[in-house]
C-alpha cells in the first residue's frame, strides 16, 4: 500500500488496502493499525478525486468498526476541491488530537462553511458529518502519530493547492511551535519551503530573491543558464541526483527548470538592446526549455502505458507551459502560439472544477503580462487572455467553496491591492472597489462584475449580491454592447430570488404595488432595483412583437404578485438579449407553468374574476331590472374557460373525428349559453346583438386565460429557432462566438420544449391555433428528432390543422433526416393497408398474430360446446370495425404523403424499405415454428377434450337402450362439437402453410409435413372409430414430437439465409439506413446480410441476423416476433433523455452517470428490430461457472481422497436448486409442491431465499470485475463506470459499484440482466 502511494499507483493501494480491510474487520483488536490502514486507503481515494467513497470510509469505519474518525470527512472536502474549508478542519482535529492550539488566522469559518453547503454544489453530494462541530480545546486523543503527521501534511498541501504561500509560510511556524510543545519528533512536513519560497516571489515578481531561492535547489545552477552556450546539454543536470518514484517529484524538478528558465529570460531582456548577447542568451534559454519538454512527455508516455481515461492534467500542462515559454523566447510574445491554451470553454468540461490547473497557467500568464513592459513589439492580447484566465479560475475557487481564493484572484483581474479579508462584510466592502479600466473593461467587465456578485452570495451575502447584481443589471441593460451579461444577469438575479422565495417573495409584493400605485417611498435598495429594472424602456423591436406582461393577463387570473414580478424580470431578459436561448427558455418555462395552473382551476369551475371594464360590458347588455346575485351568477359563468372533453384532455387520444373546427367552437358556445341560461333563463329574450355581445365579453376572458400559454408557445419557438442556429450570433468575435456558441445547445431543455409544444397541441389546440399553426410552420426540423414517435402517435388527433401540421413537420423532417422516419413511416403505411384490408387465409401478415388470438378464441369457444364456430366472432367485431375506418383513412392519408415525400427525394430507399420489412415479417416466424407453436398451446386442450369424450363414451357405451350405429353416430357427433374449436384453428394454420411457397424452407415444410398434416386433419375431423377419441390426436402428436426433435438438436439454431429469404441474402448495395440510425450526417446504409440466421432458443424464437455496414463494420441486430416493441423504443427514448440530463453533470462530475441504450425499430404491432449488443455478459453466466468451479472443485477433492463423486460434471439450474430445498421446507410444514405457490407460506421462501444466498459467495461479481482488469487502475475505473442492462423491456441503470438495478419493468431474470464490462 505504501509503494503504491510513493510510485503515483493509488488504485494499488485502495484495491489492497479494501482487502486489509476486510480481514481487520473479523479482527478489531489491531490498535492503530486499522487506522493507518484506513488512513492511506483515503489518501489514495484522495488522489483520485473520489470524495464519495472517501465518505463511505468514514460510515463504514463509524458503523462496522466502531471507529468515528472525524477527520475522513476533511480529506472528502479535500478530495472533492474544497480547500480553504478541508484546511481549517484539519487544524481543527490536529488541536483535538495534541490538545494545542495551532490554528492560524484564515477565512472566517461560518463563511466557509456557508460557501461548501449543498446549495451551491455542483451536484448533490452526501451530506458531510460534523458541520455544527465547534473547535473546543480538549485532552489530547489516542490518535496515531502516523496520522497526527499526516493531517498536518494535508493541511499543508491544501494551502500549496491555492498557492496561499504567506498561509504555508505561517503553517509551517505553526508546526514547529506544536512540535515544541508536545515534543514530537515525527510531526514533519514532507514540503519543500525552499521551493515554496521561490514559487512565491516568482508570483510577486521578485526575481532575484527567486534566483536565489533556486540556487538552493537541486538541478543545473541558473548562472550556467545565463552564461555561455552549451553544445550538448546533460539532462541528468536538469534533475535532482535522488529522483523520488513519486510522480509528484518529477513535476516538481520540471517546474524548477521552468522557473530557472523564466527567471533567465526576465534577467535577458535587459540585454535585448544587444543583439549578440541576446540571441546568445536565447538560444541556450530554448535549449533548456526543449529539453524541460522532453523530460515532461516522460510522465505522458507513461500514462499512456496503462488504461487511463485521459492523460495527466498537471504534466500535459507544464509541457504547454514549455511550449508556450519557448514560443515568448523565440518570437517575442507576437504571435497566439505565446498563449497557454487554456479558456473559459474548459469550464464545461474540466471534471470536479480543480482550480490548480489553473494557478499554474496564471502563473505564467502573469509573468508573461510583466514581460510586456520590456518588449515593444506589437504583442498578442496577453491582457485579455490573462482576464479570462483569472475569471475562470475565480469561477472554479467559488464553485468549490474557496472564497479567500476566489477573493484575490478577483482582485488580481481589477489590478486592486487587496486589503485584508477575513469576513464577509470584508468581502463587501473590498468587491465595491473593484472594477475594470480600459479596453478590457468592455469585454471582461460585466464578467466580473457578475463574479463578484456570485462570490458573494456564495459567501452568505445574498442581499448585498442581490442588491449588487440588480444594480450591474441596470447598468448592462443601458448598455447595447452587454446583451449576454443581461440575460446572465437577469436570470440569475431570478434564480437567487426563487431560491430566496420566503424572504423576497415580501418585498416583491411591495415592489408590484409600487408599480400600480406609482409610489416609490419606503423600497429597500433591492425593491427599488427591480422595480427600476421592470420600468426599463424598450431598447429594440423585439418588445413588439412579444409586449409586456400585464397583470390583467396574470395577477387577475390568478399568478401570484411575486410571481409576476418574477415573470416580468424573465420577459425583459428576453427582450434585452433575445439572441439567449436561455433567456427564451425560462420565459417559456415560467409562462407554460402558471399558463396550466390558470387553465386547470379556469376549467374546472373556478373560474377567473372579470375585470371592472368586462363588467361594465355585460351590465350595459343586460336589463336594469336584474339582481346582484344574478350579475354575479352570470359574471362567475362568464369567467369559465370551456376546454375539451375528458377524452382530449387524455395523453391517449381515441376520439372520432369532428366535422370541423367551427362546429367545435359553437359547440362551447352553446355549451356556456346554456348554463347562462339555466342560471337566468329571462337570459332567452335578450336580442341578438346583446346576445352576441355577452358571447363576445366572454371570448375576451378566454383569451386571457389562455394568454400566458400563448406567451409560452411562442418563447418556446423562438428558443427552438435559437438552439437550431436559424438566429445567428456576432460572428465579428470568434472567441465570443467560441465561448457562448455551446451554452445554447441545451438538450435535455430542448426535449421538455418539444414535449410540453406537444401537449399544448394535443390539447388546446382550438385556443392556440394562431401560435401554434405559425410556429409549426416555421420551426427548425433539428430539436423535433428526439421526439419522433410521440410525433407519430398523434397523427390521429381530431383537429385537421393539427394532423396537417404535425404532417408536414415530419414531411421536413424527411426532407433533412429522412432515415429517423424512414421505417415508422413504411411500418405505419403497410400496416393500416394491412388492417383496411380483409385478412385471407394466405396472407402472411396473419402469421404474427396467430399465435396470441387462438388461446383467447379457444376459451370463448369452448363456453358453448356444439355452439357457433368463432367465425361468429367476426360478425361482432365489424361494428366496431365501420367506426374506425375514417381514423384509418385519416392516419393512411397522413403516412401516404410522409411516404410520398421520402419516395419523391429517393425511391429506390423506400421500395427496398418496404421490401426488407415485408421479408422480416416473413421469417418472423418459420412454418415449423408455428406449427410446433401451436401443437404444444393446444396439445393441453386437446388432452382435456379427450378426457371428457372417453367420459362421453362411457355413457353412451352404458346405455342398453341405444343401437350400435346409434351409439357411434352419438359419439361421432359428440367428437366433432367438443374438436370443432381444435379444428377451426388448425385449418386456419394449415391455410397459411398450403399456400405456394416462396422460400426453400416453405417448400421444405410443405414436402416434408404437408400431406402428414393433411391426414393428421382429416383423422381429427372424421374419426375412424369415435370409441377411442384418443387415436383421432396420434396423427398430429407424432408430427409435434417429430418437430421437437428437430428443434431440439443444435444444428436447427442455424439457418441459412438463402434458404428462408432468398431476397435478403441477395440483397447488396441498398440504400437503406441501418435501424437505429440517428446520426445528422454520414449515415450508415446497408450493404448486404450475412449470410446466416442464428435462432435463440426461447419461447418466441427470436432471430439474430448481421447487417453489414457501408462503412465495412457489421451490425448485429435481434429480429423479435410476437410481441409489440412500442413500449421498448419508448424506454429507449427515455434512457436517452436520462443521459441528456445528465450530460452537463458528467462533464464537471466524477464518477460518470450513464444509461446505456440501443436502438429499438418497431416493424408493426407485433415485430421489431432490437440492436444486438456485444461484449455483454448475462449475470446467470457468471453464477453458472461459479457453480461449474465449484463441482470441479469438489470433483478434484473426490478424487484426491479415492472416493467417488456423485453425478460428477452434473451443475443443476437454479430452477431445480430451488425445488430442491423449497419441497423439503414445505414438506415440513405439512404442505407439497402441488399446493399453488400463492398458498405457500412467506416465512418458508425467505428462509430458503437466505440459504441460497448464504451459499453464494457475496463478492462473486466483484471477483468477476477483478479477474478481467489488467491493471488496478483499470479495475477502478470499471467499478466507478459499470453499466448493468437488461433486454427489452426492462430497464437498465448505469451506477457505481454495480448496484442492482432499482427499476425494472417486465419479465426480469438472470439470463436478460447483461453485464458489460468498460
């Protein structure tokens, strides 16, 4: 464990260290050994950034152990990037472990811990034990010495983190005092102050107290550098003589070269004058820092070695630094090549917001900017890359908690001499000084003003940093040049506000009253920033085109005050920067979430009160004889919003079509009047222009109510237009472009769009017409392809612009992407041709649906013996039939013209399409394969039938009265009433299989079995002797047994595609897209099949086939028959939601949430194609060679001990290992194994459950990940990054360490849960 740790091989030491665990367990007596122990499995888990575990080390020392070590949950905050307050905890537990105080003066605690609660994380962690602990001088603790050091080490190591020298400078006087009052001889920092003390007056620009500080370190002495030039360098110079295997060393000794190097270059410049002395300098300077590169690819080269995600941080940035060092020698800071690339563009990707990186970068961007005094050449805009630098970097700091941190490099961004900051009144007081001058103040100094703001709501300050950011808001928003910084400061004003909703929700009140009553007196500063904010005049012609919120389309419906001050601080984000996306989306948000609420309780009774001048309307079209109470009857109906009825208002939409729309608005006229009338029935002998005008009052209310949906649809097209690039951005700034290009593609935003203009459509869509149909028409195809299928399955909405404007969305879809609509395009055509058509006794299609109708139609036969066929049946089902053939006729219209638009743009793909489909339905299931199928379902009717004939027989041979040919006319009548249902089934098989066949295995079939089954049907329909009913079913047992040999034999599992499809096998060169395909460009096509089918032998006989690719890849799919996949490719569609949601996460967290899909293509309602996913393996598999091991294992011992195994290489399935302890148990309870298993007690399976699990191992999977890892590192990564899924349809879930999945829909056992290894 300590090698690993020394050597830079953390998962080495945690993989060792999780099994030393687990033995100290069984054994707690070790003393301090299981805390040192414990101590280095978290450092290690430290060192690879896994806070969350590190946190489980903590429980499980808390709760298995016994041991409560605090301290675990300080290396968390370390491991997670929370420095400042890991620090501070360290001191903390070093004071309650040696009963000193050795605490040194930092940040104030209260703010730290403020700045590390989960409110301002990243993403939801645990939360972290011991928040409320107070610093309280005690006794000193049994800790171990060992441990004791290595807390002081980590407190060291967290200031050298934020390179807070002046607090490592003070830490290490701290220590030294503690080691004197305790007298503790192994309390040592492992830190080299030497090197400490250079890195800090290189940052100050100090160089020579820096030359003199490298001059104590080992390596190449920095006057040989300065002196003359060197033909050969000696790289063991450059590095200590005693280089450490730690990895940490080798980036030091670099770092050392890197500062000799710049020091070097800062003492030649005053040389630059003197051109041989200078190029002198130089070229020996570029020497050293080509040879600096090299040693820093070592560290690179060797990661590369191992299976690693991704290369070294800190190594490939020193190597950039080299780069980048060389370039300023070689061309005089005049070209881009000068700069470290790194840019706010890394803030979206960088995992756990490490601020190090970034120190380093600044470290010599600063030293960079320096040098621009003494070069006066035109020079690269170090200024500005060094703002960006430092803001990012201020970002990362107060994502973490690092408020001191972030505090000075703030400062360090306005050029600002920081005072002393300890408090958070400090921090308000030092950020109104700060500000930005010149030309970068345009560019860079919203950005800061914004950071500051952030900072210090982080730091508790939510007032002061709402009051500030209103103010800077004010200020962007008469500036025309600070469009983003409007929105970015809009919004997140707004959401500091909702996250602050009980406190602020008050003064919001106040803010909406001072609107109406025109009275300023008596706000506070931040009412008075809103309401000036909201009072802003419009700046462009987009305020037009969507006006202002009013409150008598909001407060007087229903919205909440401060909720539409919050509205209006959205709307005017819109306007100011209408080119944000994000600004569109949370209009839109706000606007469709209130929009529902108004629209629910206006639908369902409640109603929404009428203005004074609605009322003024009715009251002067009304009579002045009539009451109060009449009045307001009348005004409570007009305030209702009639929608539709509860069949629209379903997600499932099932309705009958109406004649138009027209009829459907006076329908809800009429619908209103008539409960105006049964209120005030003298309502009837109003004229008609009164009439009308109380109609006319009443549409002004619904327009209203439905105004904020309105508002919500047309933000939610713009969003959409935005995200889809048809609204372009300044291009004049390729770096505003860069960095503000990715924030509009918003995914997962974009799905609950198209989701929620979806439903609006399905259900309102009489309201929303006007936006609607506009929208639709004008709307980018792109943020539409993530919700295809929901876009199909509403092609049979009642409205005709509806279905019309759906159509021809997914018309332009086509057009752009015609391989996503490609097959449920062609899938629903052939489909409602199928099901308008008259199903023959030879269409193949019939084959599907066979199997599943003929056990429902035997029992419904079956209730009237001798009675009607369940031809009958069909009489019955035309009733319905009539009534759906205007939806068929509606939705056949729409796919024809989808169809039509993919046939116009390429023919060929859509007559190979329907070609491939009709071939898939053919095999879905083989001629052998039905009849086997149906043999087996109906061989248990059969054998009952036959029970009940032989009892027939029996009274009939009893009865003396009856003549012989009476008795076998009686007992022929009885056979053919009880076999008639039997019979109608088979010939509806035999129909489909005598027609002519088409393929080699039909031809086959029919000469192998068919005139077998010809006999075996008529033997069954005319018995040669009614006495023996049984002998009627020997024909067709022998023929289901003769095809359950073939079956049964492994060569059956195999077929070759030329002999069941002789069109796919000479399929070749199509232009047909693979199943699945989503991909914008470049699409895959299919270039032929393989060549052949592999059969699985479950109960539907599904069918794996390879596709393979234009691309030369092959691409395995499963063809499964018999069941609907509909439900599958929504799951699907689902889990690829999941993983856009989670998308952002993944980039800023570790470790990676990811549910691992695949492709699902329906083809109808009873067959799909499944994308087959290799390099999986099925848990049973893993449980089936532990048992296989086992009974080798217990062989081998017979064997070494001359006895004789019993049934040796015999491993019994987990069914008959169940059986085998479930009878005895039951047994003894006095109950057997035919009694129904809901009659079996609950306290018998579980103890028979907790026999078998106790006889399998528990790490029996963690075993498996092990065993197929080469390196421990990789071992790591897999258990960080493990995907568990199932087959359709269930769920899958990707987690760490390998949980079983939590939500599982449908058929779920060992065999379907796959286990894929990454």
């Amino acid at each position: 464990m300590r090698v690993g740790l020394l050597a830079g091989q953390p998962a080495v030491t945690v993989r060792h260290g999780f099994d030393l665990l687990t033995e100290m367990k069984t054994n707690p007596s070790q003393g301090n050994e299981l805390e040192v122990t414990i101590m280095m499995v978290v450092e290690a888990l430290c060192e690879l950034h896994c806070p969350e575990a590190i946190q489980g080390i903590a429980v499980w020392s808390s709760s298995i152990v016994g041991k409560n070590l605090l301290w675990i949950n300080s290396v968390a905050q370390q491991a997670e990037g929370r420095f400042e307050k890991a620090s501070v905890e360290y001191q903390e537990h070093l004071c309650a472990m040696t009963g000193v105080d050795c605490c040194i003066s930092s940040f104030d605690k209260s703010v730290l811990t403020l700045a590390n609660t989960g409110r301002n994380s990243a993403s939801p962690k645990h939360s972290l034990n011991g928040e409320s602990r107070k610093t309280v001088l005690s006794k000193p603790t049994d800790s171990s010495p060992e441990v004791i050091n290595y807390l002081g080490n980590k407190a060291c190591e967290c200031y050298i983190a934020i390179a807070d020298w002046t607090a490592v400078q003070e830490w290490q006087n701290a220590i030294h005092d503690l080691k004197k009052s305790t007298s503790s001889t192994s309390l040592n920092l492992k830190a080299d102050f030497n090197y400490i003390k250079s890195l800090s007056s290189f940052e100050s620009g100090e160089f020579v107290e820096c030359t003199e500080q490298l001059e104590l370190l080992p390596g190449e002495n920095i006057n040989l550098l300065a002196g003359g030039s060197k033909e050969k360098i000696d790289m063991k110079k450059l590095l200590p003589n005693m280089l450490s295997p730690d990895p940490r060393e080798l980036q030091k000794s670099i770092e050392v070269q890197l500062l000799r190097s710049s020091v070097c270059l800062a003492t030649a410049l005053n040389h630059i004058e003197q051109d041989q002395k200078w190029q002198s300098i130089t070229e020996n300077v570029v020497k050293y820092l080509k040879q600096t590169s090299r040693i820093a690819i070592g560290p690179l080269r060797l990661s590369t070695l191992t299976v690693s995600q991704s290369l070294p941080v800190l190594s490939t940035l020193q190597l950039y630094c080299s780069s980048a060092l060389e370039n300023t020698v070689s061309n005089r800071l005049s070209t881009e090549d000068c700069l470290i690339p790194l840019f706010s563009e890394a803030l979206r990707s960088c995992k756990q917001h490490d601020v190090r990186p970034w120190m380093q970068a600044l470290r010599y961007t600063m030293y960079q900017s320096q040098l621009l005094e003494k070069i006066k050449e035109q020079t690269v805009p170090i200024r500005s890359h060094l703002m960006e630098l430092g803001l990012t970097a201020a970002k990362f700091a107060r994502k973490r908690g690092n408020v001191s941190l972030a505090t000075r490099l703030l400062a360090q961004c306005s050029e600002v001499q920081l005072a002393k900051t300890t408090t958070a009144q400090d921090l308000v007081q030092h950020f109104k000084k700060l500000s930005t001058q010149g030309q970068v103040d345009e560019k860079w100094g919203p950005e800061l003003d914004i950071e500051k703001t952030k900072l210090l709501y982080t730091a508790g300050q939510s007032t002061h940093a709402m009051e500030m950011l209103s103010s800077c808001a004010i200020s962007f928003c008469k500036s025309a040049k600070a469009e983003h910084a409007v929105a970015k400061s809009i919004l997140t004003l707004a959401k500091w506000i909702q996250a602050e909703w009980k406190e602020i929700s008050g003064q919001l009140k106040q803010v909406y009253r001072a609107q109406q009553q025109q009275n300023f007196t008596g706000l506070s500063t931040l009412s008075k920033n809103i309401l000036t904010l909201i009072e802003l005049p419009s700046v462009n012609t987009v305020e037009e085109e969507y006006p202002r919120i009013e409150s008598e389309s909001t407060v007087h419906i229903g919205v909440g005050e401060p909720d539409f001050i919050l509205g209006q601080l959205y709307h005017l984000s819109s306007v100011q920067a209408p080119e944000v996306a994000k600004s569109w989306a949370a209009l839109a948000s706000w606007a469709y979430r209130w929009g529902r609420k108004v629209v629910d309780n206006a639908s369902q009774g409640e109603g929404v009160r009428l203005l004074p001048r609605e009322k003024s309307e009715v009251q002067n079209l009304l009579p002045d004889t009539i009451t109060e109470e009449e009045k307001e009857r009348i005004y409570g109906i007009l305030g209702q919003a009639v929608c539709r009825p509860a069949g629209i208002q379903d997600e499932d939409i099932t309705l009958q079509i109406t004649e138009s729309e027209d009829n459907e608005e006076d329908d809800m006229v009429d619908v209103i009047w008539r409960q105006l009338i049964s209120s005030c029935p003298w309502l009837s002998e109003l004229d008609e222009s009164a009439t009308e005008g109380v109609i006319k009052v009443w549409r002004k209310v619904v327009d209203r109510i439905f105004s904020l949906y309105k508002l919500s649809c047309s933000a939610y097209f713009t969003f959409l237009k935005l995200n889809a690039g048809q609204i372009p951005l300044d291009e004049d700034d390729p770096r505003l472009h860069l960095s503000h290009r990715p924030e509009q593609s918003t995914d997962d935003v974009i799905v609950m769009a198209t989701l929620r203009l979806l439903r609006l459509l399905v259900k309102h869509a009489g309201e929303l017409r006007q936006y609607l149909e506009h929208g639709l028409e004008t709307t980018p195809t792109a943020p539409w392809r993530g919700i295809i299928p929901q876009l199909f399955s509403r092609l049979n909405h009642p409205e005709v612009y509806v279905r019309q404007s759906i159509c021809n969305l997914l018309c332009r879809v086509a057009q752009d992407s015609p391989h996503l609509i490609l097959y449920p395009a062609i899938v629903g055509t052939i489909s409602l041709s199928s099901e308008s058509q008259a199903s023959g006794n030879k269409f193949s299609s019939a084959i599907p649906t066979l199997l599943g109708n003929i056990q429902g139609e035997e029992l419904l036969v079956s209730e009237c013996e001798g009675g009607s066929p369940p031809a009958s049946q069909d009489s019955n089902k035309d009733e319905p039939k009539s009534g759906l053939n205007e939806d068929q006729a509606m939705m056949q219209d729409c796919y024809s013209k989808i169809v039509d638009k993919l046939s116009s743009a390429n023919p060929t793909m859509v007559l190979q399409v329907q070609m491939l489909v009709a071939e898939l339905r053919r095999v879905t299931v083989l001629w052998d394969e039905l009849w086997l199928g149906v043999l087996l379902q109906q061989h248990m009717y059969v054998l009952r039938r036959i029970q009940q004939l032989e009892d027939e027989v029996k009274r009939v041979q009893n009865n003396n009265t009856l003549r012989k040919e009476e008795k076998i006319a009686i007992m022929r009548e009885k056979h053919t009433a009880l076999m008639k249902p039997i019979v109608f089934a088979l010939e509806h098989v035999r129909s489909i299989t005598a027609a002519p066949a088409e393929t080699p295995h039909e031809k086959w079939f029919q000469d192998n079995y068919g005139d077998a089954i010809e006999n075996a049907l008529e033997k069954l329909k005319t018995p040669s002797n009614p006495a023996k009913p049984g002998s009627s079913w020997i024909p067709f047992k022998e023929i289901m047994l003769s095809l359950q040999q073939r079956a049964q034999k492994r060569a059956s599992y195999i077929l070759r595609l030329e002999e069941i499809s002789p069109w796919l096998a000479a399929m070749t060169n199509t232009e047909i897209a693979l199943p699945g395909e989503v991909s914008a460009r470049d699409t895959v096509t299919i270039h032929s099949v393989g060549g052949t089918i592999t059969i699985l032998p479950t109960k539907t006989k599904p069918k794996k086939l390879l596709f393979l690719g234009s691309d030369g890849k092959s691409y395995p799919y499963l063809f499964k028959g018999l069941e609907d996949l509909h439900l599958d490719e929504r799951i699907m569609q689902f889990l690829s939601i999941v993983n856009t949601m989670f998308a952002t996460i993944n980039r800023q967290e570790t470790p990676r949430f990811h549910a691992r899909h695949y492709s699902v293509t329906p083809l109808g309602t009873r067959s799909g194609l499944i994308q087959w996913v290799d390099g999986a393996t099925p848990l049973f598999g893993l449980y089936k060679r532990w048992q296989q091991r086992e009974a080798a294992l217990q062989a081998q011992k017979a064997q070494d001990s001359y006895q004789t195994p019993q049934n040796p290489g015999i491993v019994p399935r987990p069914s008959e290992l169940y059986y085998s302890k479930i009878g005895p148990a039951l047994k003894a309870v006095g109950l057997s194994l035919d009694v129904s298993r809901r009659d079996w007690p609950l306290h018998v399976m579980k103890a028979v459950l907790e026999e078998l699990m106790e006889a399998t191992p528990p790490n029996l999977l963690a075993k498996e990940l092990w065993s197929s890892c080469t390196t421990p590192d990789e071992w790591w990564r897999v258990t960080q990054v493990c995907v568990l899924f199932c087959l359709p349809p269930v769920l899958y879930c990707s987690l760490s360490s390998c949980p079983p999945p939590d939500l599982v829909v449908g058929d779920l056992h060992l065999n379907l849960i796959l286990h894929l290894l990454l």
